[in-house]
C-alpha cells in the first residue's frame, strides 16, 4: 500500500500525508516504561512502526541512530538493518526528513556527551554523531536534530559553566564542518529542555539556543527545534519562542506535544493539555493571520514528539497517533475561521498614524526632534479600553466551536 494511494475517508479532519506529519520511532514506539515502573507494551518494529503510520496517515518518521540500528551492532547487521527499513519506506510511501543522535541512554553518556569532562566521553560522542549523521543522510534526512539531555548538571561544581558553552560550540562547529565536508543538505536545529534527566540542562530554552547560534562558525547552518513540553516546563509561552524563532528565519524544526506546567516531561497527545497555547500555536505555524510581513507559514514537518499514555495497549497507540494529527487538523480549521471572522479582524486591525509612524521608525536627529514635539495625550490615550476581553472570548468561541 503506498502512501500516496491511500482512500481518504472523505472526514476532513483525518489527516494525509501532504499535512506532512511525522512521529518518531521513540514516540509511538514508546513501550511505556517510567522510573517507577516496568514496559507495558511490546517493542515494535520499525518496519511495523513505517507501514502502521502510513495507514494512519502519516508523512513520515524521524530517529535516533539507536532507534533503528542497535548500539554496538556489526557493519553487516547495519546493513541489513537499514535495507530493511529503506525497503518499508518506499513500499508505505513514507520519509524521513529529521534525524538525531542518542547522546543519552548509554552510561558513558552520564557526565553529558559534548560538555563531558572526559575527552574520551567527547571524542566518543563526536564518533557517534558523525556515524549517525550518515545514517540519517542516507535515509534522506534534511534536518538533524541535537537534544543535549544529558548536557547539565547536579554537582555543579564539576565544570565551569562557560566550559560547558564553549565545548558544545566546538562540537557543534567541528559537525558542522563535518556535514560541509561531506557535501551533505543538511541543516542543525537544537532543541532547548530546562531539566530531567538532569537537574539542570545547559541552554534551558529555545531563546538560549538562539543566541548561541549567533556565535557559531556556520550560523546559517543551524537552527531550533523547539518542544512544547519543555518550553512548557519553563513555565514559558511556546508561541511567544516559536515566534521568535521564525522572525529570525530560524524555525527549523518543530515537537508538537502537550504538557501541565510545573510536571515532569510528559509528552502528552498534542492539544491534550493548554487547548488556547495549541490553538495559538497552529495559528502561528499555518500564518492564518495573514501578516503581510513574514513568510506566510512553517514550510517544514509537522513532527509530533509525545507517546501514549502508560495505560494504553497497542491500540492505544495508534488513536493517540491519529488523535495528535486530528486535533492539528481541527485547530487549525478553527484559526483560519477565527482569521476570517469579521468580528476578530475588526478587533485587531492596526491603528496606523500616518503623520506619527515614520518618526519611530527610525532615529535620526530631525526624527527624534520632530517626536519630541508632537503632542500625546496620555491620559487620554490611557482612558481608551482595547477590547481585548471580547477578542479572547470570541477566541475562546471559535475553539469551543460555536462560532464559525
Ligand atoms: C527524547 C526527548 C525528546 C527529544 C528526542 C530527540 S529524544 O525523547 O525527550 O524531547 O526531542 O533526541
Ligand atoms: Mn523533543
Ligand atoms: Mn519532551
């Protein structure tokens, strides 16, 4: 059954593949295992995993090195491996547009991998992202991502922080030489977590990646990727991370999932949790609101970085997958409604001042004089309301689906 062929149901909200949703392997292969207690579900294959997702609707997979080709394993068992699986993606039609690397589970990786004290841990971590970075490439992968969960601390002491900056640079500018050596396409995007598994993980938000991209040897190359439930555990708005991401063209990537605030990672069915952050989230994502000064919408996957509840058996998981892509199909049917509406538009036109704009555009001497002496009312300009109460509940009208 290739992808491409597969009957629509006809229901709208059912997604299909040119949504470009993607899951990774450790999502929905995800066997329900929590610190305190054991697997609840079977592994899967990853074969399996391809053709379930391409049933679902899917556009794609994304993986760590480990996920598919097991730690340690043999060249030929690489080979076999991935043969197997290039065979299932074509047969389901599927892809693989973002690859990692498990820089966590095994235990050299206890002391972080890139900001290790051990070069040894370092060098390790190097040789390990460079062999999945050609695993990725040869599977097709355009965007690799770095998630450093194990780059932090408990004992603080055991490094100086600005160490631990500086050496994910150098790691991160020794790949990126790597990738142009190599000729690859591919472009980084770093994903940003605040804690868990370490009490605290070095560039906790997505703001703190951005800014250190600025200071690498190939800025252009890299890229975010944020995730809802760190952002989330940041007690920071998403959006508000997302948005700045792509102002500065640097949306590369996305984990779409949801969270409680104040929780461990819960990766939680997308839209589960904080229905008004995900509303405004794909609002932003698929540019409903139409501002004529950025590019219309994110061009990239849609990638949703959750698992099922533990309490789910196989089954489960597969609601839960179509669960996350109905509920972005349907939040984003309620944005462009929102966006359409009269009501809303007239509520968030923009006031322009004709005579006022250009001043602040800009500092110059005769603009900065001119400013100074054109009169404001503040009070006057205070005492008006902005409306912002009937906004938020024809917001919350559109969401709640009564309206539109
Ligand atoms: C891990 C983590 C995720 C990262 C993945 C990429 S692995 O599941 O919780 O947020 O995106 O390494
Ligand atoms: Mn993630
Ligand atoms: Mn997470």
């Amino acid at each position: 059954m290739k992808n491409g062929k597969k009957k629509h149901s006809g229901d709208p909200f059912d997604p299909a593949p040119a949504d470009k949703f993607t899951f990774g392997l450790w999502t929905v292969g995800n066997p329900g295992r929590d610190p305190f207690g054991e697997p609840v579900r079977a592994r899967m294959e990853p074969s399996y995993i391809v053709q379930q997702l391409a049933e679902c609707g899917a556009y794609g997979v994304n993986l760590h090195d480990n996920d598919l080709v097991p730690f340690g394993a043999s060249a030929a068992e690489r080979e076999r491996i991935v043969g197997g699986f290039k065979a299932a993606l074509e047969d389901h039609g599927m892809v693989v547009p973002m690859a990692t690397t498990n820089l966590f589970s095994h235990p050299i990786f206890k002391d972080g991998a890139f900001s290790a004290n051990d070069p040894k841990v370092r060098a390790f971590a190097l040789k390990k992202s460079m062999d999945a970075i050609d695993l990725g490439v040869e599977l097709g992968a355009e965007t690799y991502v770095f998630w450093g969960g194990r780059e932090g601390t408990e004992a603080d002491a055991c490094r100086d922080p600005r160490t631990a900056v500086a050496r994910t640079r150098e790691a991160m500018d020794y790949l990126c030489e790597y990738v142009r050596d190599q000729g690859y396409a591919l472009r980084f995007a770093l994903e940003a977590k605040p804690n868990e598994p370490r009490g605290d993980i070095y560039f906790a938000t997505t703001g703190h990646m951005l800014h250190f991209i600025t200071t690498l040897a190939h800025p252009e190359m890299v890229g975010v990727n944020p995730e809802v439930a760190h952002e989330t555990m940041a007690g920071l708005s998403m959006v508000h991370g997302v948005a700045q991401a792509m102002e500065a063209g640097k949306l590369f990537h996305i984990d779409l999932n949801a969270q409680k605030i104040g929780r461990y990672d819960q990766d939680l069915r997308f839209g589960s949790e904080d229905q008004k952050g995900a509303f405004l989230l794909v609002r932003l994502l698929e540019g409903t609101a139409g501002d004529a000064r950025y590019p219309a919408r994110y061009e990239g996957p849609r990638h949703f970085d959750a698992h099922a509840y533990r309490s789910e058996d196989e089954q489960g998981v597969w609601d839960f997958a179509r669960g996350c892509m109905r509920t972005y199909k349907i939040l984003k049917a309620r944005a462009v409604a929102f966006d359409r509406d009269p009501e809303v538009r007239g509520l968030i036109a923009e006031r322009t001042d004709r005579e006022l704009e250009p001043l602040l555009a800009r500092y110059s001497k005769k603009n900065a004089k001119a400013l100074r002496a054109h009169p404001i009312d503040a009070d006057a300009v205070a005492k008006k309301g902005l409306g912002y109460e009937k906004l938020d509940q024809l917001m919350m009208e559109h969401l709640l689906g009564v309206r539109g």
